[in-house]
C-alpha cells in the first residue's frame, strides 16, 4: 500500500468535523434498534497496516448486535451495564484488538504478533453535543498482557435513510503492548539482519467514521473507516514503514 497523502487525510478530517458541526444542534441518538431486537450481519476487514512486509490483510466475520439495558453485544464488543440511563454508560465490557503482524521475506526470524481479546471498561456522558467516553482496557489472553486507555468524542448525525457517527478519541498503550507489537529483541534482530529496537508507552490519536443506509425495515448496509496515527516511538520501529494503520469495514445487517 502506498502512503495515504495528507491530502486525503485532510479530506476525510474535513468530513469527519463537518459532521461533528452539524450535530451539535443535534440531540445525541444512538443507533435505530429496538430494544431487545437481535441483528446479525457479516463484515469484510481491510486492514492497511502500517507494518513492512505484507502490509494488507483481509478478514470476514460475523458481527451480532444486541441491547436489552443489561447485556449488550456491538459488533466485536460485548459486556454487561452497570449503569444505563439517559446521559450516562457504564459498561463491563470485552471487545476484539485485531492488530498483528505476520513475518514475510526480510522478516523471517522475526516473531509473530497475535491478535487478543481486550476486556475493560468504559463510561460515555451524554450530552445534547455529543458523547465523551472514557474506556480502559487489559489483555486477557497473555499475548503481551498490556493495557490500552482512550478518551474520545463521539457524534452522532440521524437523517433517515443515514446514519453517521464520527469520533474522535486520544490513546495511550502501555510499555508491554508497545514491546510486544513493535520492539525487535536481540535474537531476532540477529536473526532477520535488524536493528534491535525497545520502546515504551505511548499516546497517539485516533478518528473513526461510521456510515449506516438502512434498505429497509429488515436490512442494512455500513461501512466504517478507523484512521490511527502512529506516534514517533511506534513509527521508529524497524517493523513500521507508515505513520497510518487504516482499516476499511464494509457490511450487511439484518434485523429479526
């Protein structure tokens, strides 16, 4: 994949807060499901990492949408309220962190990166100008037994058909799932011809965009862009040739 130019960033930026504008004289809403209806659909991931080497992966998977005010089920993330009411989200929550890495060609002695399962918690205030979440995060499969904690801004824009949801958010990843996602060790700095590389915790951020046309009563079809800018510890890694991992989802939902 080639570098995406400022140029189109810029564009995508432009969209996002222009969006954002409009919602401020919005009310906040969250997505068009009635409670205790189930929707299933299937997503296709394309993930353009910001890693050398084979830098494009695809996925499929199934994606279940669920609320009933005590467990809930978005996509890949699900977990239970703790408390639920008209301006206030407390979740217990578990959601899936896709980022890996698979060594190719000059990277063959290098170890792979799994993807994990995060599990954490988060809260969302709701406002008449938007959402401000807080979520903080911990590896539950031992992969590399870091954490993840985010603050962001969602919107939400609602003119049917259309649904648009924009967000905006900050992230700082701890010392363990930096090491473990960008740091080449000794062993395998001799064994791919590298640098040995060490790094720490960081702060990087992130902007998402979430489109949504509803077909009809039953169906829909969305598509979501997430934009993460690497920040100078992770893009100096000698595993990293990008400041940007963009990930394009593209899917279909059917509501019983």
């Amino acid at each position: 994949m080639t570098k995406p130019s400022l140029f189109f960033l810029a564009h995508i930026i432009f969209l996002m807060m222009s969006l954002m504008v409009a919602t401020l004289s919005s009310r906040w809403a969250h997505a068009e499901q009635q409670e205790n209806t189930l929707t299933v659909g299937l997503n296709t991931s394309i993930d353009y990492q910001a890693y050398k080497g084979k830098t494009v992966t695809y996925t499929v998977l199934p994606m279940i949408f669920f609320d009933n005010d005590l467990f809930y089920a978005e996509g890949d993330e699900a977990g239970i309220y703790l408390i639920n009411d008209e301006n206030n989200e407390l979740r217990l929550n578990a959601y899936y962190d896709g980022n890996s890495f698979s060594p190719h060609g000059e990277f063959q002695g290098v170890d792979r990166r799994d993807w994990s399962v995060m599990a954490g918690m988060s809260y969302l205030h709701i406002t008449p100008y938007g959402g401000f979440k807080l979520q903080a995060a911990q590896d539950t499969l031992g992969r590399h037994r870091g954490q993840v904690f985010s603050v962001s801004y969602l919107a939400a824009f609602e003119q049917q058909p259309w649904l648009i949801y924009p967000e905006f958010g900050v992230q700082w990843v701890s010392k363990k799932y930096n090491q473990y996602y960008f740091a080449v060790n000794s062993r395998e700095a001799a064994d791919a011809k590298l640098q040995p590389y060490q790094l720490g915790s960081s702060v990087q951020p992130y902007a998402s965009l979430v489109i949504d046309y509803r077909l009809n009563k039953r169906w829909d079809i969305f598509t979501n862009l997430n934009i993460n800018y690497l920040s100078d510890k992770q893009y100096n890694s000698p595993m990293v040739k990008s400041r940007y991992d963009i990930e394009q989802n593209i899917g279909l939902n059917y509501t019983f």
